[in-house]
C-alpha cells in the first residue's frame, strides 16, 4: 500500500508542516464583496480580517469543485498512490466530504476513504498529522483509522465570539442563540453536539473572562476524567496578543498541559468573525 494523506485547508496547517509530511491541501473558496478566494492560496489571513472589517456584503463560502478533487486523486495516482485518506471538516457544517463519497471507486487502481473529521481547524489538523506519522512509521491502514476514531472522540472545545450573526447568517446557528446574546449582552459559550456535530450554544455567561474562566473549568474536567495525555489549544480570530496572554494563565494553571496558538482562517474566520476565540483539547500519542 502507497497511501497519500489528503485535507482541506480550513485544518490550518503551516506549509512547513505540509511539506514536511508529505501532506496534499485541497483549498476552500470564498467570497469577499463578490471577488473570489482559495484559502491559503490568493489571501492571507491577516488581509481576510482587514478585508472582514471592511466589507460591503457579507461574505460566504463554498464547497470546492469536485473536479478538483478528482484531479488531485488521478495526480496522486500517477505518482503511485494507490490508497487515498481524504480528511474534512465536519459534514455537519460542510457537504464536502460527504460529496467526496460520489467519487470512491470512480479512480480505478485508488481505494478512495473519505474521512469526517467531525471538526475543523487545527483539532482537524493533529488528526491529519497522526494520520501521516503512522502512515510514515508503516502503519497498516485499518490502524491509522483506528487512531483517528480515537482522537476525533477525545476532542472537546469552547468557542467564544463577539458577533453570532455571523454564525446565523451561514446558517451554522440558530437566530434564537444569536437574540439572547446580543439583547442581554450574554457570552453563549458554543461548541460542536456530541450527537450532531452541528454548532451549538450550550451555556450563557455575562463577560469574556466568566467565558474563559468556564472554558478553563471543562478543560479541568477532561484532563481529570481522560486516562490519557492531552494537549490544548489557543485558537483566535486575528487576536495573538489575547490568545498569548490565555496561553500563559492556562500554562501557569496546567503546567504539564501541552499547549499550542493556532487560529481561525478566512473559512472559518468568515462565520465566527473577528477577535473570536476558542479553547480545545485533543488526546496526545507518545508512542
């Protein structure tokens, strides 16, 4: 088995990364006041939340042609893969992966496995990166997936952010989460259902630092009922300097927690808007 190790842009990963594990990037489109963007290609991060502040419209996304999957599967094909692991963003706010089904035994000589990650950002992003580890070491395939499942059922996150309208417009929550924080002036704390996969509201709190205090409290709980390591992550929306200071009062609260900044890009950035931030954790391999 030659298996190559496939993701789509909203996992955030740097190009070092990219390259360095031999990992294949299919990019996400969006709209900005009617001009069109490949994440992580046309734009960068920091110029998509100076074009967010600016712009007349709001702007959407969109899933990537078909055809450009399938044209990277037939390349990866003709250098001798012959086993695909396509990992997504959670079908749940993206039909992608799901569409990706349509191509499986369309390429003939590939075994094509689309993936859901149930999640997006760089909680997908470890995932892709254990994938192409074992796949390094030799792992048998049955294996890799094995370790995803585990990895996808260990995450947890708290998303924090100051405009849900940017949410409801994509239609990623419900208009009644939206009403209460903006009248009441209330931080819904959000996360992916268990069950669902979709973006819920699944607490209310008055301030940012309540927000972040309650944040820090489920992170207690998972590293206290997980019997295994975890590593945590800052992630921000174009707000390093408050993602360093939230890393440094969790490091000095968990000083044998792993921790890492990351960020939203422009696909994720475009429904959670600016300045939003989020606290996550996943399971951790020492082997």
């Amino acid at each position: 088995m030659k298996l190559a190790i496939v993701t789509d842009s909203t996992a955030y990963l740097s190009a070092e990364q990219i390259k360095a594990n031999d990992i294949h990037v299919i990019p996400i489109p969006f709209m900005v006041d009617g001009q069109s963007y490949q994440e992580g290609k046309d734009i960068s991060t920091a110029e998509f939340y100076k074009l967010l502040k600016t712009s007349k419209t709001f702007p959407t996304t969109s899933q990537p042609a078909l055809g450009t999957a399938k044209k990277l599967y037939e390349q990866l094909h003709e250098a001798g893969y012959d086993t695909i692991l396509s990992i997504h963003l959670a079908s749940s706010i993206s039909g992608f992966v799901d569409n990706l089904r349509l191509l499986e035994n369309t390429i003939s000589g590939v075994k094509l496995i689309p993936y859901d990650s149930q999640i997006t950002v760089m909680l997908m992003g470890h995932l892709v990166l254990e994938a192409a580890r074992m796949n390094r070491n030799h792992a048998d395939l049955d294996a890799i997936l094995a370790r995803l499942n585990e990895m996808r059922a260990s995450m947890g996150e708290v998303f924090i952010v100051n405009d849900l309208q940017n949410l409801v417009r994509g239609g990623r929550l419900s208009n009644a989460s939206a009403l209460v924080g903006t009248v009441l002036k209330i931080k819904p704390l959000l996360t992916f259902d268990p069950d669902t996969h979709k973006i819920v509201a699944f607490e209310k709190v008055r301030s940012i630092k309540r927000a972040y205090a309650r944040a820090e409290e489920l992170l207690q709980q998972a590293i206290t009922t997980h019997d295994y390591p975890l590593r945590a992550l800052i992630i921000h929306g174009d707000d390093l300097p408050e993602a360093k200071i939230w890393q440094q009062g969790i490091q000095s609260r968990f000083p044998e927690l792993p921790t890492e900044i990351t960020y939203f890009g422009p696909v994720v950035g475009v429904h959670l808007g600016d300045k939003a931030m989020a606290l996550a954790w996943i399971r951790v391999y020492n082997d």
